[in-house]
C-alpha cells in the first residue's frame, strides 16, 4: 500500500497548462531513414558564465565555447551549431519544396516550448511547427495513454523531421512497471522509464527525425525542485546514451545568484520582465523564449545544412500558410412567436356578398409586465431578463 502511494505523491503538481501557450496562433512524405545515434555536441559546457550584450543576437558557436559575457548580464542560452548526421528526408523534403516539419511532444510544460517555437521559427522561412503535447501526460501514466502508442498513430500519415520533446513534470512519482510498483527515481523505476523513453526515441527516429529532449527549469518550491535536479540529471545521461541532444533550460531561469526569479531583466532593455507563471512552474510566454532561444537557433543551423545539401537548385523555403480560420455559418434567429389570437366571435357568420379590402394589419405589441422571457420577441429578451427589467 505504501508504495502504491508513489503514484500519486506529486499528482498535486500536474501540468495543467499555462494561459500565454493558449493565446498563440495555431500553426499546421517521405519516408526517412533512420538517424544514427552519434556523440552531440555537450550543451553543459555552456551553461558558465556566457551571454551576449543587451538587445544582441546570441552568436553562433560550434566549438560550444561560450561568449564572454557583458558585466551585471545574465547568461543567455548559447546557439550551438548543429553537428549530428543530417537525415535524407528533410533532403528530400526540401528539394520537393514542402516545409520542415517541427513535432513538439510533451505534456503541457511542452504545450508552452511548442508556442515558444512556434514564434521563433516562421513559417515564412519555411518552417511547420506542430503542436503533439498533451497536459497531464508522462512516462509514468502508460496505463492511462501510452504515449508510444498513441503518438505513432498521429505520425503514421505525416512523420515529422524534427522532434522536440519535454516531459518529466507529470512523472515525479512511481512507476507501475510489470505488476510491480518503483519509488521515483530508484534503480528500477529508471530502469522501467528508460526503456519506454529509449523505445519513444527509436520510434521517432524510425520516421526520420532528429530529436531534442528540453530539460526543466528552476522551480520555486524548494522539495520540488530537488526532484526536478535529479529528473534533469537522469535525462540529461540517458540522451547522452541515445545521442540525443539535452537543452538545459535551469541555467536560464535564474538571477544572478541562481535562485528562482518570476522577473529577469530583458535582454534588450535590462528591465524586469515576468518570466514565471503564477504556480510557480510553468514559464511566461517570454520564459518559454528565453530558454529556447539557444534550441531555436541550433534547429536553423540543421535546417541551414540540409538545404545546403538539397543544393542551390532547391525551390526556396516555403511560405507555410496558417491554419484556415472555420468561422461557422450564420445561426439566423428564430422567427418571433406571434401573439396568440382571440377567438372570432364573426367567424361561423355568412360572408357579406362584397368581400372588403383586408385592413393592414396591427403592429404587434410587447407583450404585457411579466410575460415569460421566451414569448418576447428576440430584440426584447435581453431587456426582458435583466435583473431591473421589473422596474422600468
């Protein structure tokens, strides 16, 4: 029984989503071949003390050797060069001129990096960014959605040529694996949730991606975020055995002296910017910018590659139309119910030998004090149900 309650030790922190991911836009083959698994370059060694001046665009580095950074300017995340195999899909797909195909999976901490990347990368430049993330899931909830499953059905018809993935809020508990219940992060529940996130990679490699894990950043509570360091660790091990490579976000969600800040000064300007959301774990929309800035650009310089490769006589980058605006037809109103008749008391008498000119007929009038709202005709019912309409 007590370990059953590892399941739900953390339920009351779920991802439930953050509004700003809401407010954004939203963005909508060949068959490629599988990515080799190779060493990527190491983001750790970026995570000191580099930055650019206030208001720069962070420079390119593919050695990973950091910018020096501007007195009193927190680090910002550096833009690596992407240096893993480039996949003959994206090749092949930008020959033929379709867009790159962006996939963000993850539950809803995911739902705010697709929105983040949504804006950085535009679709004038020829990039499809495509929201997969689902709140409330994770590696530890297969009996509820088995996130393999599931997500290779929704690629079968349009795999995706880059993966983005961050999961890992949802799963601080324990893990139900083979009849068995794993206390978070033991030995064996690592080893449970390693093979489902090693078998997740392969599926998406299967279908030609290249593939990103997003690590979580700094979080207020101080229990919590002693989880999320050991969940960051664990994930940042297992990519570098997959040849995945892990963005670190947490060096980016800080102030100076490393604490949880809900502001950090802008970049541009230097003044406070919220960059937290009110729970204290998801980010603003301007913290999902912040800490994918380096990942948005190492995603161009993959990008830049592949085109390279598709050589000069490639069509040029398309334009990726937004999703079409379904604005539902006109509901026309009901027709306004005619005030019932009195009996004609004439009715049953002979008609006069000369049928008389019909006079025009009675303009119809509101109905008496009182009348039930839905007699009224629809002009009047809003008039008719507010709560002074009886002392007019």
């Amino acid at each position: 029984m007590k370990s059953a309650l590892f399941l739900f030790d953390r339920t009351a922190v779920l991802f439930l989503g953050v509004a700003a991911g809401a407010a954004i836009g939203y963005a909508f083959g060949v068959r490629q071949q599988v990515e080799v698994p190779v060493a990527a370059p190491s983001e750790l060694a970026a995570v000191g003390p580099e930055g650019v001046a206030p208001g720069a665009t962070p420079a390119t580095v593919p050695d990973g050797k950091p910018a020096p950074v501007v007195p009193g300017q927190l680090p910002q995340p550096p833009v690596v060069a992407e240096t893993r195999p480039i996949q003959p899909g994206i090749v092949n797909a930008i020959a033929a001129g379709r867009p790159v195909r962006v996939g963000v999976f993850g539950d809803s901490f995911g739902d705010g990096i697709w929105s983040a990347l949504y804006n950085q990368l535009s679709r004038k430049a020829g990039y499809q960014v495509i929201k997969y993330s689902q709140q409330a899931t994770g590696f530890t909830r297969y009996k509820t959605l088995n996130l393999e499953q599931h997500d290779r059905a929704r690629l079968a018809d349009a795999p995706v040529d880059i993966a983005v993935i961050s999961f890992g809020a949802n799963d601080m508990m324990g893990v139900a694996d083979g009849g068995h219940v794993y206390a978070l992060l033991t030995p064996n529940w690592k080893a449970a949730i390693a093979r489902r996130v090693t078998s997740y990679v392969a599926m998406l490699r299967s279908q030609g991606a290249i593939v990103y894990w997003v690590g979580l950043p700094k979080m207020r509570e101080a229990a919590y975020d002693a989880d999320v360091v050991r969940m960051n660790a664990f994930y940042r091990d297992l990519m570098g055995k997959l040849g995945v490579a892990f963005i670190e976000t947490a060096p980016y969600s800080v102030d100076a002296e490393g604490r949880y800040a809900a502001y950090l000064p802008d970049p541009a300007t230097g003044k406070p910017q919220l960059m937290r959301a009110n729970d204290g774990i998801h980010m603003s929309m301007n913290g999902y910018i912040r800490i994918t800035r380096g990942l948005a650009g190492r995603i161009r310089s993959y990008v830049d590659k592949a085109r390279g490769q598709a050589g000069e006589g490639a069509p040029p980058p398309p334009t990726v139309a937004p999703a079409p605006l379904v604005v539902p037809p006109p509901v026309k109103p009901a027709p306004a119910p005619r005030p019932p008749r009195m009996e004609d008391p004439l009715a049953n008498l002979p008609e006069p030998p000369k049928a008389a000119k019909a006079p025009p007929p009675e303009p119809a009038m509101a109905p008496a004090k009182g009348a039930p709202a839905d007699l009224l005709p629809p002009e009047m019912r809003d008039e008719a149900t507010r709560p002074d309409a009886d002392r007019r």
